[in-house]
C-alpha cells in the first residue's frame, strides 16, 4: 500500500515537474508584447539586466521578468548585455531579445553633411539631428580652434560625408571623424599632386578645393574650373570669384551680389580687389574637388561664365569671354557679374 502511494506522489511529482516545465517553456517562446512600428529599448552604461527586465514590465512589453532575470543567469547572459539603443521588432521572443541584447547591435543613425556647405551649416545640420548629443557652440567653439590649430580657421577641414553613430554620440565626435577622414584625404591627394602647382602648402590647395566646389554645378567641370584658377594665379590675374565675396559677406548676403560689394576692399575674400587666394577656405570641399585642385585639367582657358543651366562657357581671351558675358548673363539680369571676370 505504501509503495503504491509512493510511485502515486512520485508519478504527481513527475507530472507537475513537467507541467512547470512546459508552462516555463511555452512562456520563454512567446512573443513579447511589442507595437507594430517597434519598441526602442535603451541601456544606459552599468545598467543592469534587472533593471532593464522592470521597466520592460512597467512598460507593458513583457510580465515575467523574473524569468527573462532568471533564465539569464542561468546562461550568463545577465554579465554580457551591451549599452545601447536597441529596436525590438514585433515577435521577438525572450530567447531572441537576450540574444539581441548580448549581440551589441544597436541602432546605428546616420547624419550627411553635403559638399560645399560652410562649416556653420555643418554645425547646424548636426544640432538638428535628435539622435546626436550636442556640446559644441558654434564654428569658434575652442575644441574645433584647438582641433585645427595653427590655423586661424576651422573651414574647410572637416570632410563631407555620411557619418554613421549610435545614439548618445556627440556632433564633436562626428566633426573629430570628418577633421580625421580630412586630413588623411587632403595628404594622399597631396602626396598625387600635378607639378607646377601655385600651392605653397596643402592648405592653399584646401583653400582652391573649397572654391573649386562652390562654383561647380557639373561634376564634370570641376578639372576645368580648377584649370582656370590655376593659371590665373599662375599669371598674377585675380580670382574673381562670387562665392568668396559671398563667404565674406556672411549674414550680411541677402541673395544679391551687388556692384558695391564687388568694389569693398574691407572684406578680405573680395577676390575682385585682392589678389591670390582668400585667407581661408570658404565651404568644406569633397574629394573630387581636392583632386581637380591638385590635378586641374590642362587648357588655355582663363574666363568662364554661367550658361544657366548649370553648366559653364569658358573662353581663352577677354574678347571671348565678354561676348559669353552678353549672351548669357547680361541679357537676363544688367546687374549680374560672373567670376571670374576680367581683371
């Protein structure tokens, strides 16, 4: 009688060990309970797996998290778990959210700053990107005079490009990136130079790319326009170009280049009134610019002037180029002036 109540409870043992076990089991591959559009989970450095398995409780996402804690010791999972922002998709389970969380991979975003935009625009695209922590306060912040010292201006030394990040990086990381990628650029296309150059250092060809960029509306005339400049330095012939009086200018430029700023002599980026090249650069050059800097195309061509459609004339002879003047520019607008122009 007593060994048949024995193998009774033992039997009763059994079964409920197994009912618990699959209850367990069927409970560990349920999903969790995600919106459709995702959740974003964030761990914060030194944060525990307790703590993250609480507040998805309090949230709603998922109830027992005494067994995503209990289940996670068990394997180790709770000492390997990684800082960051993470998307949980709609049907993850806690078997699949513990690899997620151990896996390191985060959200990444990405923040583009376009070719030929001033450094302050870069700053102001960055600034409004929610993702990104923002410290810096402007293009004269210390830690970018510092970053790019001996020079006097950050401008031009910070690469355009898109930059990925997770979610608690900083803009002066991103810009700390771009000055590297920059400078790294700037020496092998140096290093690939054209001979017989008008650069006395890598940073007057910086100078040339930013310009050669601002005044590029074809990718193909970039070798071209860099071409005119070069001789033009070549001959002690001034710039002329609109985008550095622009630069200049600053907020003051309310989107017409009048004959009066052409003639101030007080802004050193007039290159209508200064000879060589500006005392910066005037916009952040990409790698096509710095190569058609340092590789211009050969040629006679000394003037060019706006089509209109994007594109430019160039012309070999003041002659020419006044003609093109008259057809292309004078007859739309009588105070328009196009660099660079005669000297």
């Amino acid at each position: 009688m007593l060994k048949k109540l024995f193998l009774l409870l033992l039997l009763a043992v059994i079964g409920l060990a197994f009912f618990a076990y699959t209850e367990l089991q069927n409970r560990w591959q349920l999903p969790l309970n995600i919106p459709q559009d995702g959740y974003r989970l964030s761990i914060g450095p030194g944060e525990s797996l307790r703590s993250v398995a609480g507040r998805l409780r309090q949230e709603g996402i998922y109830a027992d998290d005494w067994l995503l804690r209990a289940y996670a010791r068990q394997t180790g999972a709770d000492q390997q778990i990684k800082r960051g922002e993470y998307l949980l998709k709609p049907g993850t389970t806690p078997v699949t959210l513990l690899d997620l969380l151990t896996s390191g991979n985060v959200i990444r975003y990405q923040v583009t700053l376009p070719e030929g935009i001033t450094l302050a625009r870069a700053i102001m695209i960055l600034s409004e990107e929610g993702a990104l922590e923002h410290e810096l306060s402007g293009p004269e912040d210390a830690r970018i005079r510092q970053l790019v010292a001996p020079f006097s201006s950050g401008e031009g030394w910070f690469f355009p490009d898109t930059y990925q990040f997770e979610r608690g990086a900083s803009d002066w990381q991103i810009l700390q990136r771009a000055h590297a990628v920059m400078t790294e650029v700037l020496e092998q296309e140096w290093q690939q130079r054209a001979d017989n150059l008008p650069y006395q250092s890598p940073y007057e060809a910086l100078i040339m790319a930013s310009i050669v960029e601002r005044e590029t509306g074809m990718p193909q005339e970039r070798g071209q326009i860099a071409g005119v400049f070069v001789r033009r330095l070549q001959r002690n012939m001034r710039l002329q170009t609109d985008p550095t009086i622009i630069y200049g200018l600053g907020e003051e430029f309310d989107g017409n280049l009048r004959r009066v700023h052409l003639r101030d002599e007080s802004n050193p980026f007039n290159t209508y009134r200064h000879s060589g090249l500006p005392p910066t650069p005037i916009a952040l050059p990409g790698r096509a610019a710095i190569h058609a800097a340092l590789q211009p195309e050969d040629g006679k061509t000394l003037f060019f002037v706006a089509r209109g459609d994007g594109g430019h004339y160039f012309s070999e002879t003041l002659a020419e180029h006044e003609r093109a003047v008259r057809k292309y520019q004078l007859q739309r607008r009588q105070d328009y002036r196009s660099a660079p122009g005669n000297q």
